[in-house]
C-alpha cells in the first residue's frame, strides 16, 4: 500500500455531495462528551457535594481515572485543550507534587475496594514529563487506588517529545495503551497550524511503543485543518494506515477563537469551507474503511478485533470526555487542573487556572469550581443522545423500560421530528428512532434537536461537520 494516495483515487458520493445539505447542518452544535455539556455547568456544585458522591462509591463500585497535564513546550495553534507553554520544567515539578497530593486526598474518601479499569493521562503533553516523573505519577496512583488486574494505563504522546528512556519508564510502569498525535504530515499545513512533526519520527516511536510491548495504538488524525486540501488529508491517512494503528480518531478541527486565542494565529481564509470539511470526512471515511478499519461513531474508526470495534457491534459503546469509549466504569474521576468528574449523579469540574488549582490542592480542599447534578429529564436526553452518537439508534420500547412513562413526550419528540423531516437523515419505523446512513455524517446536529440546554445562555461551538 503506497501513502501517494490522490483525491482521485476516492469514489464517494461525498465528492458529490449536496452543498445546500451541507450547509443547512453544518450548524455549531456541541461534540457531546457530556449532557448537559460543559457550559452549562453551576457553582452549585463544589467540593462538599464532591464529597458526598466520592463517598457513595461503594466496594462494587469501578473507576476511570483522568489525569490532566496541562504543559507544552511548544503551542500548536489548532490546539483547543486546557494548557500553557513553558519551557522550564520548574513550574511542572511543582504541579506534579500538588497532582500527587490530591490523588492522595481523593484516595482516601473512595471505598479501598474499588476497582480501577482505567487511567488516562492527557493534556498539554503528559509527555512532558521526566521520565522519573512518568514512572512516579503512575506509582502515586497504585498506591491510593485499587488497581484491576487487567487495567488499561494509556497515554496522550507528543512523538517530538518522547524519548528512549520515556518510553522504557512508561512500559515498566505498565502503560499498555498509548494515544499518539499526528494531526496532518503536510508541511504547509504545519506550518499553518505550527506544529512540525515528520513521518519518520512517528513511525519510530510506533515502532519503539510496539517493540516494548504495548498492546494498543490509537493515532489522531485532523480534518478541516487550514491549508488542508482533499488531497492532502488521504495523503497523510495513508502514512498513518501504513503505520496500522489499532484505533484512528478523525476529528475536524474545532474552530473556535473566542475560547482559544491561540487559534487566532490561524487565518480564517485558509480554512476549508463547510463542504470541503465534509468532503474531507467522508472521503477519508471511505479511505480508512476500504484499509480494513469498522465506523465507529461519527468520528473513530478501529481494526475489527480492537476492544472498541467489539464494544460497538454488541452494542455497549460509550460516550465520555474522551470520546468514544468501551469503558464501563461507574465513575470517571478527573485529576488536575481543568479535568471533569463523572459521577453517577453528575459532573464536577476542577478548578481551570493551574494556579486557582494548586492553592486549593494545598489547602486541603477538592478543587471542584462547578459542575452540574443531573435531573431526571437530563438522565433520560442524556441516554437518548448518547444511544445516538453510539449506535444510531434509539429503542423507544427497551428505553421506556429504563426510564417509565416518563419517557414517552421525549419519544414524542423523535417521533414528530422525524415525521416533520424532509432530507431523509433520520426515520421512525416500529418504535424505533434511528439515524440513516445518509444521516450519520449529520448526527451531532440530529442530536441537537433533543439537548433541553441548546439555546440556553451564550455557550458557542464549532460547526458540526
């Protein structure tokens, strides 16, 4: 298989695609990670009702862990997550001693019983860190956690950062899923998003990930990327098929400026238009689907016999501020600045500015700022938009006997949309809602239509394709 893949050598419809379809849904609706999402979240929720919801998980209870490293060493433009450049390891050493101290303090108020299946370290560039610190972090956790025996230990890795030694600490402290950020391969656009990284060094730290056994890749992958052409974007996917990933996500850029300053160093005329991003996504679908790859979702794709790929054909895929996941945990708890909760009754949010973070860590206090405690009807839209985005479809006989009658205006709801519908996306048939195949380029902004908190407040969010 050769990577000099050309636009040509693509025939999906998408290359033909309705440009007034496009633009009537390619809306700004949120990606969600959450329901209700992150802006609507309340000061209502702080560290004393943290407190009590650490308190509730029981000897039967299982943990996702999430811990936020929020440094880089050098600033990409395209980047939307919570982080600081420095180039200085002092201020990391102290945030990780602070890190350490709440993991502590969190450990103590969760059952010793409980099982943790999951620890994801991301950022900025967890990566960053010395490799005495990777394997010390690590430590920190099996020390105040419960670890299951058949634990995942993943990794966000910046491949310009990560060094022989880096990857030896990682292996020995029993990381064995790793997450490597590639984005584009096209020099131009590089430059335009500034961040350098070439084939070669990528392919090296596979290869030195996989000699050290780790038993899963997942390679991200961005479209709709200023400078990106067609071309371009099936281009880099084919260096990164060649590479054979276990799991690839393909996610559009999220332009949005008035969040993230930084993205203002990108020109707004080299962005692809609405209809160029779609043709993007869908042909590079079509490109990773016919190299062996299943869908999954609207937006990762996965070897048949990965973890997820067999989570999403039976059914049990998840949605989390990760992104897709086979994870079924009972709860997701967030370490670190900026990083959400997820508990049964609802979200918390740690204090965002590193600093805010690190004064309340060392005062003895969870670091919760806000959140939200989830109502009835949100369980309810939030399992109807998560059902969505996972398998397309929502039962509306098996989902009333989750949640009663309560159920049935929300059904109500799908049912009047669908019949009202008039571009074929969606379909009622037998009690079910379900998501055409035409449809599912589209499902954020189908799922739309049943978020309680959309037009509430002044939350803003990129287009949805």
């Amino acid at each position: 298989m050769t990577a000099d893949i050309q636009a040509s050598d693509i025939s999906t419809p998408a290359r033909h695609a309705d440009a007034a379809l496009v633009e009537r849904y390619a809306k700004p609706v949120p990606r969600y990670t959450s329901y209700p999402t992150a802006p609507h979240f309340n000061a209502d929720v702080g560290p004393e009702k943290v407190a009590k919801w650490l308190a509730t998980l029981d000897q039967t209870s299982t943990l996702s862990l999430y811990a936020h490293i929020p440094f880089c060493d050098t600033l990409c433009w395209f980047c939307g997550c919570h982080t600081r450049h420095t180039l200085q390891y002092k201020p990391i050493a102290a945030y990780l001693e602070v890190l350490k101290q709440e993991i502590a303090h969190v450990g103590d108020q969760v059952h010793s019983a409980a099982r943790v299946m999951n620890l994801h370290f991301g950022g900025g560039s967890p990566t960053i860190l010395s490799a005495a610190d990777l394997k010390s972090v690590i430590a920190c956790f099996r020390e105040n956690f419960r670890f299951d025996a058949h634990a995942e230990v993943a990794f966000e890795i910046d491949p310009r950062d990560f060094t022989a030694d880096k990857m030896d600490a990682l292996a020995e402290a029993g990381m064995n899923r790793a997450s490597i950020g590639v984005q584009d391969f096209d020099p131009d656009v590089q430059a335009a998003i500034n961040r350098f990284q070439t084939v070669e060094e990528t392919r090296a730290i596979v290869d030195g990930l996989r000699a050290r056994g780790i038993r899963s890749l997942n390679i991200d992958a961005l479209y709709g990327l200023p400078r990106q052409s067609l071309d371009r974007v099936l281009s880099s996917l084919g260096h990164v098929a060649e590479m054979r990933p276990d799991r690839i996500a393909l996610f559009g850029y999220a332009h949005v400026p008035w969040m993230k300053k930084h993205m203002s160093m990108i020109k707004e005329a080299d962005l692809p238009s609405p209809l160029e991003r779609f043709e993007q996504a869908q042909a590079a679908a079509e490109f990773l689907v016919s190299h062996g790859y299943e869908r999954i979702g609207f937006d990762h794709f996965a070897l048949p016999g990965d973890s997820m790929a067999v989570a999403a054909r039976a059914g049990r895929l998840k949605r989390n501020f990760q992104g897709y996941t086979d994870d079924p945990s009972t709860a997701l708890i967030g370490f670190g600045a900026s990083s959400i909760s997820e508990f049964p009754q609802g979200y918390a949010q740690n204090a965002p500015a590193t600093g805010d973070y690190m004064r309340r860590v060392r005062a003895g206090e969870i670091s919760t700022v806000r959140g939200y405690k989830l109502l009835p009807d949100d369980r309810m839209r939030k399992a109807f938009i998560e059902q969505l985005l996972c398998q397309f479809r929502v039962d509306a006989f098996r989902f009333t006997e989750i949640f009663g009658d309560a159920a049935r205006p929300l059904f109500g709801e799908a049912m009047l949309y669908a019949q009202g519908h008039t571009d074929g996306l969606c379909d009622w048939s037998d009690g079910v809602f379900s998501v055409t195949d035409a449809g599912r380029p589209f499902v954020r902004m189908i799922a739309a239509q049943f978020d309680a908190f959309l037009n509430a407040g002044a939350a803003r969010h990129s287009i949805a394709v």
